[in-house]
C-alpha cells in the first residue's frame, strides 16, 4: 500500500501573509511595577529560586 500524497497549501493572499509572519516576530512584555525583582541571598550556591 503506497503513502497519500502530502497536501500542499498554497498561500494566494499574500499581503496577508507578509503581515501574518511580521506579526508572528513582535514580542509584548507587561512588566509590573510592584513586583520584587531581586530575590534576597539566603546563602545557598547558585541562583535564588524566586
């Protein structure tokens, strides 16, 4: 028994694509304020677990 050829997807909107793959690469961070940012040292080796 023979494998079904794969199907192809051709893509006919192309604007839409090139806006698509440019969307895909932003990257958004929210970053709060009010949050600890250095954990304190509590003497163990290697980096704080919070």
């Amino acid at each position: 028994m023979s494998k079904p050829t794969p199907a192809r997807n051709r893509t006919t909107n192309w604007s839409s694509y090139t806006a698509s793959l440019r969307k895909r690469g932003s990257l958004l961070i929210w970053l709060d304020k009010e949050m600890t940012w250095l954990a304190p040292h509590d003497g163990s080796p290697g980096r704080p677990a919070v």
